[in-house]
C-alpha cells in the first residue's frame, strides 16, 4: 500500500511522526542528510514490523532531493503523505548573520519545503487526495533566533498558498507548529507531538485545519 515520505526523519519529531504512521500499517520512506540517520529511522520503523526506506538527501539540493522523491515513489508508489520536518535552528539575532547566511536558513526551512511540494502535489491533486504535513513553530517571532522566526513565517505562507492551490482537489496541506523546544519526557514530546501528523491525516474533509499547535499543558493549578 501507499505510505509515507518523510523528510528531515532524524531523532525527534521526525523519527515519532515515522514510527506513528508505521504503527498503522504505513510503509516509510526516511530521508534524512546523512545515511546514518536514514539507516536508524528506518531500523525504527521496521521494528513495527512494516517497510522501511532508508534514503538520502540534503533538502537545500533540489535535483537531488528531487531525485530521491522518485526514488521513494518508485519503490512505494505514490504517497498518501508527504512530511516536511527539515529545519536549520540557531540563535542569531537580527543583523548579526550575513544575507548567505540567512538565504542558506531559508533554503532549508522553506525552499526544501516548496521544492517537495512541487514534485509531489500535482500528482496528488490528480489523484484526488493526499496529505501534506509541514513542521511548524514560532507562533510568535522571537529576536534572538530571527532565521528560524523568518523561515517558519515563510512555510505558514507557504502551507497558505499550497491549500489554496491543491486543498480545492482533495489535498490537505498543514502545518504543526510547535511552540516549545522538543525533548523526550517534556510538554514538547516528540511522541505526543506525532499524534497530531496523524490526526491532521485522518481528518474528515469538512474538518480540515490548516494549523495546530503543541503548546504546553495547561497548569492544573
């Protein structure tokens, strides 16, 4: 059957949002930068007893991540989600990165994001259905990390732009913005945070968001 594709699949959100679809029967295609974060995603994802693809790609390089798109489509078929979790995050303050520096932030954070989506979305489209999930966060811009502010400011816009273009021909595109810092154990579980890439996928249509946040826990007190 159709599965998933998930890009930026290393420790963390990424990983959770793997082994949460793989625990529903979903095959995996893993992307990560390096084959050995690839390699350990996947290895997670078969303990579930389900396929896993070990691929990789840096998602600032758009022939090849174009390249391993197909490479997942061709051994899976066609996705029923595609998932965006690539991120470059750093403090850095307004003016104190150089204008590369911040055009090599906005590669990973949106331009990656825009580049899968192209090669995936219109073929969705044409079949009349799919999800596309991107990694959100910073509800509120924060100066000191001003690329991570701009570039999930650029992928809201994005996410906006792509339910208008595709969410008309069956295609739910969202976004999970995260508004903490994620480690195992907290408020910003990545287990917790997962369950909403499934929920988002199983939504009837007529109850499509376009966003939620994780946020913490209300204080019982």
């Amino acid at each position: 059957m159709p599965g998933v594709i998930v890009i930026g699949a290393g420790p963390g959100i990424g990983r959770s949002v793997a082994r949460r679809f793989a625990r529903e029967g979903l095959p995996v295609a893993a992307v990560a930068r390096t084959a050995r974060t690839a390699h350990d995603t996947a290895e997670a994802v078969a303990d579930l007893g389900t396929r896993a693809l070990a691929l990789t790609a840096d998602a600032t390089e758009e022939a090849g991540l174009r390249a391993v798109l197909d490479a997942a489509t061709a051994e899976l078929g066609p996705p029923d989600v595609l998932v965006y979790n690539a991120a470059l995050i750093r403090p850095d303050a307004p003016g104190e990165l150089p204008a590369r520096a911040h055009l090599d932030a906005w590669a990973v954070n949106v331009g990656g994001a825009l580049t899968a989506a192209g090669h995936l979305l219109p073929a969705m489209a044409r079949h009349g259905a799919g999800t596309y999930l991107v990694t959100g966060g910073m509800p509120e811009p924060k100066p000191a990390y001003t690329s991570l502010s701009l570039g999930k400011a650029g992928l809201r816009a994005l996410v906006a732009l792509l339910d208008e273009e595709y969410g008309p021909a069956g295609v739910h595109v969202a976004t999970v913005t995260v508004a903490g810092p994620v480690a195992p154990g907290t408020d910003f579980d990545p287990d917790d945070i997962a369950e909403h890439y499934w929920r988002l996928h199983t939504q009837a249509r007529a109850d499509w968001q376009r966003e939620v946040t994780h946020g913490p826990r209300p204080d019982p007190h």
